[in-house]
C-alpha cells in the first residue's frame, strides 16, 4: 500500500470507514473488545500481523511453552517493521496475553500498535513501553492461565471480525477496523470525500440549518456543497 494511500486514512475516522464498507455489504469490520488503552493519541494504520490463541490446554500452556519456538516470543521476532500486531485472543478477559517486557520488544521492532480482543498485564510497564494497545482491558495472570499460543500469520478472529494477514487495520478512539486489502482503495478515496462532506454539513449545522434536506444531502444542497468545494 502507497504511502499516500496510509496518510489518507489517517485522516479517515474509523467511524467513516465502517459507514464506506457499509457500502460494499460488510458490517463486521470494527472489532468488539479493543478499546484505547490511553485514549486520546493519533489516529494509526497499518497491515495485520495476525496471532492465535486458543482455550487453554494445561499440557501445552506452560511457563516453559514461551521458550518453544511456536510462542509469542517467536511471533514478534517475525514481527516486520511497521505492522499493526491482532492478537485473537477469544474475548478471554481473565489472563494477560502480553506484558511490559513484550510490548517493550515490539516497540524497539517499530510494531505500530498491538489490537487485541483480550487483555494485557504489568499495565505500567506496557504504558512505559510507549508501545500504542487497543486492548479489553487488564488482568494480572499470564497467558498461560486461560489461553494456548498455537500461530502467527493465519487467518484469525478478533471481536467479531476476521482479520487476514495484511488486511489494513485502522485504530482510534473509537477502537479498531479491518479493511479488507482490496478494498482499501475504495474506503481512502471514498471516505477522503465523506469526510470533506461531513466538514460541509457540520459547518453548516453550526450556521443554524436543519436536518432534513441536509443529512443526508438533497439535490439543493449538494449544489450548494459543489460550489462550497471550489471555495475551499
């Protein structure tokens, strides 16, 4: 993806962006649990570097599990620059699939962000990280507690959505999106010009105007929002 392509979306809220895949038919593109660990901070884009867990299985999920080489430390050593790590954690709430000492490795490998539909653990140390998560939340137990590591790079579900790798995820306040890769294109040019709109109607509202006619557009006043585009 074109590096002209990325900065569009970072101007297209991921609110936008399920309003265009709405478009195509797709409903299940914001992923159910992820949520700003620190909200407030930029809009991020990148493609999915996917992870699997499954329910824990108290043969293989060990401490010792970590230094096989099917583990979350294996994964983020695979992790290429620039990537948005999707951890399918199963929405399981009650064990931390990633700590500080990870999350601190991922952001000296220039990973974008972590997105999970569980939790993470040692909060502090992952906020000194600097490492941006989208998370469910936190527990203290380990991995290993609720969850099995079983692969990277598959296809993977997370919140309600399937991820693919390098599928194009976007993050923000209001939590993560997938877009599907050919489908990117479509959702930057598209929501480029939803977003221009929007900043026509807001302007609008704040001038007194109603509702009806203007959200959504008549043919009145998409003539008016043409004229108002050549101002701008």
């Amino acid at each position: 993806m074109s590096a002209a392509v990325y900065d569009t979306l970072r101007g297209i809220t991921t609110a936008t962006i399920t309003t265009m895949l709405l478009k195509k038919g797709i409903r299940r593109c914001w992923m159910t649990g992820p949520m700003p660990l620190v909200p407030g901070g930029e809009r991020l884009v990148g493609p999915a570097f996917t992870m699997r867990f499954v329910p824990v299985r108290e043969d293989l999920a060990t401490p010792e599990s970590w230094s096989k080489p099917i583990s979350t430390r294996g994964a983020i050593e695979a992790m290429p620059e620039g990537c948005i790590a999707v951890a399918d954690a199963m929405g399981v709430t009650t064990a931390g699939i990633f700590g500080d000492i990870l999350t601190m490795r991922m952001k000296q490998r220039n990973v974008v962000a972590l997105v999970t539909d569980g939790v993470i653990r040692d909060k502090a140390g992952v906020l000194a990280s600097k490492l941006p998560t989208w998370c469910a939340g936190v527990a203290a137990p380990a991995s290993v507690n609720g969850l099995t590591f079983v692969g990277w790079q598959e296809p993977i579900g997370c919140g309600g959505c399937a991820v693919f790798p390098d599928d194009v995820i976007v993050c923000d306040d209001d939590g993560a999106v997938v877009i599907p890769q050919n489908l990117v294109e479509f959702v930057a040019h598209e929501g480029e010009e939803h977003e221009r709109m929007e900043t026509y109607i807001i302007g609008e509202v704040e001038k007194g105007a109603k509702l009806p006619g203007l959200y959504p557009m008549n043919d009145d006043a998409k003539a008016r929002y043409q004229a108002w585009k050549k101002t701008s």
